[in-house]
C-alpha cells in the first residue's frame, strides 16, 4: 500500500480500525489469476503477540483450496470514503480528490481444525451480536445439533497469520486549518453517508481547525 507520510497511522491505529470494521475482501494468487471475496472476521493474536485474522469461507469458494500455510494472503478492509470538490478549498489552485480510511493485512493463510472452526464460528457471531445490544445474543446452542453439524461441514474455517500491517488514513491532514475546516464542513452538508462520516471524523482528529464556528 502506497501511504504518504502525512496519511500513515502507527500499527495499532491500523489493527483497531480492522478490528472495529470486521469486514473486508480477502485476496489470493490462484497461480495465474487473483481470486477474493468480501468476508467478515475477527483478529486474535498468537502468544507472542502476532496478530491474527478469522474468518470462514463456504466449502466450495476457490480460497478454500489455496490456504496452504505459506502463501501469503491479503485481507483489504476499507472504511468510509468521500470525494471532494477542488471548489471547496479557500485556497486557489486545488485540485479533486478522494478521502478514505483502509487497512491491509498480508500473511500466510492455514485451513481451520474442525475444533479451531467451531470456536472462530461462535466467535465471529459473538462479535458482531454485541452491536445489537441490548438485544439479547444468538448463540449457535440455539440449533440443533443435527443443522448446526450440516452448516458446520458446508464451511471452511482459516486463519491469516499478519506479518504485516498497513493503513492510509487520509482525511487532509496535509491541508491547512482554514481548508481542512471548509472541507470538512462542505462534506458534513452531503446526503451520503460516507461524505457525513469523512467530516465527523475530520472533526473528531482536529477539533482546532473549528474552534471558531458558532455554537449552536
């Protein structure tokens, strides 16, 4: 991942962003074509710390077959985005761009015991159950164990251990505070949601370039 300086977040900030995501495109070399598809996941880590990536794939997805435990994999997770007029600038001269946040995590993939595939399942739901709150969680004793078997057989658990951690977070940072400010407020008055969450975070990492707007 190509990342300027101004752009670059140290590697935590980077982990707690995929971490929180837990969505992203899984990619693999074939031998003679990429083959990826969008997985959600959770990380853990190995006792030494390296962390790791879970995430399940149905048994027949391509992926299944080229977890060999040494090729390395890419596992690409973005946030939002946003595209911003050059008009917007208070400065003369600007051009167009695209404000974003992403990850990527590289390193070999390996396929899942049968043990190490129930644990990642229940998991994984276990995660994303907790941002239904206070919704009480599924858990997978709600199946039977006869379909809970048959849903396990039809999936392929793996795990990508990182053995490296990029991120681009690119919110402006190199502009000025009066350009980051008019930006960043000009996004906030977009209808999508992905112009809205570029400005809120513009805000939250440089609360300084709007310490002269009017309360309201």
């Amino acid at each position: 991942m190509y990342t300027p300086p101004p752009f670059k977040p140290d590697r935590a900030a980077s982990l707690g962003f995929a971490d929180a995501r837990g969505f992203g495109t899984v990619c693999a070399w074939d031998g003679s074509k990429p083959i990826a598809s969008s997985l959600p996941f959770h990380l853990g880590a190995l006792k030494d710390g390296t962390p790791q990536a879970f995430f399940h794939v149905a048994r027949n997805n391509p992926l299944a077959k080229l977890a060999d435990g040494t090729t390395p994999w890419l596992l690409a997770v973005n946030g939002p985005d946003a595209y911003v007029s050059a008009d917007w600038y208070v400065s003369p001269e600007q051009v167009p761009t695209w404000l974003y946040q992403a990850v990527h995590l590289t390193g070999p993939s390996r396929v899942l015991s049968d043990a190490e595939l129930a644990a990642q399942a229940d998991a994984l739901s276990a995660k994303f159950e907790q941002w239904l709150l206070p919704k009480t969680p599924w858990t997978s004793d709600k199946m039977t164990a006869g379909r809970l078997e048959a849903m396990r057989k039809a999936i392929v658990g793996i795990v990508m251990t990182i053995d490296a951690v990029e991120g681009s977070f690119k919110l402006n940072q190199h502009k000025s505070e009066a350009d980051y400010a008019a930006v960043a407020t000009r996004l906030g008055e977009q209808p999508d949601i992905g112009s809205q969450q570029i400005s809120s975070l513009m805000r939250q990492a440089r609360p300084q370039a709007f310490a002269g707007e009017p309360q309201t």
